[in-house]
C-alpha cells in the first residue's frame, strides 16, 4: 500500500508540475532535486529511515545548496562548471559530515505505512490548492499580454525580476527596480532558480516556470514539517492528517468574520474574491496581519522554507 501512495502521490504532482509549468518546469524539476539531494545523507543519519530524515533532508540541502551557489557567485567565478564542481564538493561535504553522526542522532517512534498514507493524503493539499491558481500564472489573451492577479503581481512578478537580477551573478545584488539601490529582501532562496535558468541549459531558463516548480517543492516541504511536527507530538496518521487539513484548510477565524459580515449584509459571499482576507485582523481590529499556510504557499515559497528548517 504505501508503494502504491507514495507512486500516486508522485503522479498527481508530476502532473501539477507539468500543467502549471509546462516542459520547462518538467526539465527544471530534476534541477531542485539535485538541489536538495545533497541533505538527504544528513537528515537520513539525524532521524534514521524516517519520514522526518527525508523531509529534513530535503530542506537542508537546498538551503546548503543555496549557499553554495552564493559563496560560487561571490568568488566571481560563475559558470556551469564551477556550480557542479560546488554541488559535488557540497554532497562530499555532508556525506563525510552525516557519517560523524550515531545514528539515528534523534530518536522518534517507528515510522509505519499507514503513515506514509496519511501523508501522502495531506500532500495531496499541494496540487488541489496551487493548481488552478498557478496555471493562470501570467495567462496570456489573444494579444500576448499575461495577466497576474493583484497579490501575485505583488510578490511572484516581484520574484521574477529578483530571480533575473540575481542570474547576473553580481555581487552585492540590486534592486531590479531601483539599480541605484541594493536589494534588501529575502533573496537567498531564489539563488538555485538564479544559476539554473541563467546558466543552465535553454530548456530550463523560463524563470516563471522555475519558481513555479520551486514553490510547489516548497510548499510539499513545508506540509510535510507541519505533520511531522504534529506527528512527534503523539499523534496516529490519521488524526494528525486530519488537524493538518484542518489547519490548512480551516485557519481562518477573520475569514469567518468576513463572511459573516457579507451574510448578515444580505452581500453574496462572492465578494470574498475581492476581500484580502488575511489583513482583516489589521484592517479591521487594529491588530496583526497573519498569514493563512496557503498563503505562504501561495506567495512566499522562501518564508515557507524557513519554516521548513526551523
């Protein structure tokens, strides 16, 4: 049963891969394998064969991979051969670094296939939320023109122009908007999208369909830590796939409040489209604006990272 989850599972988000992002985001998926490949040693010896060691993993390596890349580009020495002479020094690195482990460093109850299921069902969130939404990514009209929604236009298009100024492998990087200034925001995350689509081949340097991949991988990491998290708390499978759902799904307490607000006004709740939900508890309650998890899958992939490790 549990080859038989993990292969769905593996299906339903090559296929989101492939209807989102196309064949570029097909060829680029492979890229944030290789990116994250070289954690999987170390979260192996900290939490043994266990769901935590792959997910663990995962996220280090692409965060070590990412550091790489930026000690690659501050040398000045940027190019296709020194970033796989960087990647290979980095696997050679945490190998040798995870063998120093006694494994497993970190003890947790035995891993079972029921919850290998309940895990595989919670990830299954990945493709019902950020499919639709991520097809219609930059859609083009019979003209050529590409529409984004507001927030997207926020933050995605934003994080095209940071990946493509990054991808000139100038150090310390600009704002793409304002040369005369430096960049301050978030940006170690996009160095793999960066190298990737500016010196990697040209089927791979469509930088949308990059960071389309890259927040999709993300937000697979992301729904796993919460799990895990929850899991290690004593949870079963399934009860802990279904808080994980919950909190998903179901963490909206202003969204709620909104929709009481149109109901009660006789207003359809199709009005919701235009409400930003999450800066109710600003707009309305003076208070702090909080993020929903889809929101961060949504629109900042580096924030759920962070996450992801801590």
């Amino acid at each position: 049963m549990t080859p038989a989850a993990l292969g769905a599972l593996a299906l339903v988000c090559l296929t989101l891969v492939g209807w989102t992002a196309g064949l570029s985001g097909l060829a680029y998926l492979p890229f944030w394998i290789a990116a994250a490949a070289p954690g999987l040693t170390l979260g192996l010896r900290v939490f043994g064969r266990h769901g935590a060691g792959w997910v663990a993993g995962a996220a280090a390596g692409y965060a070590t991979t990412c550091l790489v890349t930026w000690a690659v580009i501050a040398a000045g020495i940027a190019s296709p051969l020194a970033f796989t002479a960087a990647w290979l020094a980095e696997c050679a690195v945490l190998h040798a670094a995870s063998r120093a482990i006694r494994a497993p460093a970190v003890a947790l109850r035995p891993w079972t296939p029921h919850d290998t299921v309940a895990l595989s069902a919670v990830l299954l969130l990945v493709p019902a939320l950020m499919g639709s939404p991520y097809k219609n990514l930059g859609a083009a009209d019979a003209d050529g023109r590409t529409y984004y929604r507001a927030y997207f236009t926020a933050d995605f298009v934003w994080h095209m122009a940071l990946t493509s100024e990054l991808g000139r492998f100038e150090m310390p990087p600009r704002n793409p908007y304002m040369a005369q200034r430096g960049l301050n925001y978030y940006w170690t995350y996009f160095l793999v999208p960066a190298a990737v689509t500016s010196d990697g081949p040209a089927a791979v340097q469509n930088v949308a369909a990059a960071l389309k991949v890259n927040a999709e991988c993300t937000a697979l990491l992301l729904l796993s830590s919460i799990f895990l998290f929850a899991w290690t708390a004593g949870g079963g499978g399934l009860a802990t796939a279904l808080g994980v759902i919950l909190v998903v799904l179901a963490s909206s307490a202003e969204g709620f409040a909104a929709a009481w607000d149109l109901w009660s006004r006789g207003r359809p709740l199709a009005a919701l489209r235009d409400t930003n939900v999450d800066a109710v508890t600003a707009w309305w309650y003076n208070g702090l604006r909080i993020d929903g998890v889809h929101r961060t899958m949504f629109y900042t992939p580096q924030h759920g990272l962070s996450c992801t490790l801590g």
